[in-house]
C-alpha cells in the first residue's frame, strides 16, 4: 500500500514553484489572524497528515497556509483566509 504524501498540490509537479495566496506573494510578510505571529509565507498546500488515507476511504485534504517566522525557527501552518499582508512601515 502507497503511503499519501503529507504534502499534495493538485495538478502539481515537483518543480513547480510555490504557491501564493491572490494578491500575496510567496517570501511576503504577512500576519497571521489566528494567532496574531507575524512570519512569511511560504507556500498554500493541500495538507494531509502522513497516517490519514485519501479520499475516497478517507477525509478531503485541507487547504493551508505554511508560514515561518521572520529569522526562521518552527513553520506553522493557518487557514489561509487568516492570512493578511503586513504593511511595510
């Protein structure tokens, strides 16, 4: 049994590049609603965890936003309707 990546993009190839979200680009700061961090974003994925089986046996991936904090450090991910541009200034 094929194991489901952890990481998906439909109709995705391995070089493609990472998305955005309309109007923020990928590296952009941005703040995230949810929890008010500030990092950048890094890419909009559909997400499944590693152990959970894919549709039809499974749940629908979820579609999310992989931002890092300013510096580096831990990713975290967010819905990405939390996610907001932070204003230069």
């Amino acid at each position: 049994m094929n194991r489901p990546s952890c990481r998906e993009r439909t109709n995705a190839t391995a070089g493609d590049p990472p998305a955005g979200l309309p109007g923020i680009p990928v590296g952009a700061l941005v703040r995230d609603r949810a929890t008010g961090r500030e990092g950048t974003l890094r890419d909009v994925l559909l997400y499944r965890s590693a152990g959970e089986l894919p549709e039809p046996e499974g749940r629908p991936a979820r579609r999310l936003a992989f931002l890092r904090p300013v510096g580096g450090g831990r990713e975290w991910t967010t819905e990405p309707d939390q996610v907001v541009a932070v204003e230069p200034g």
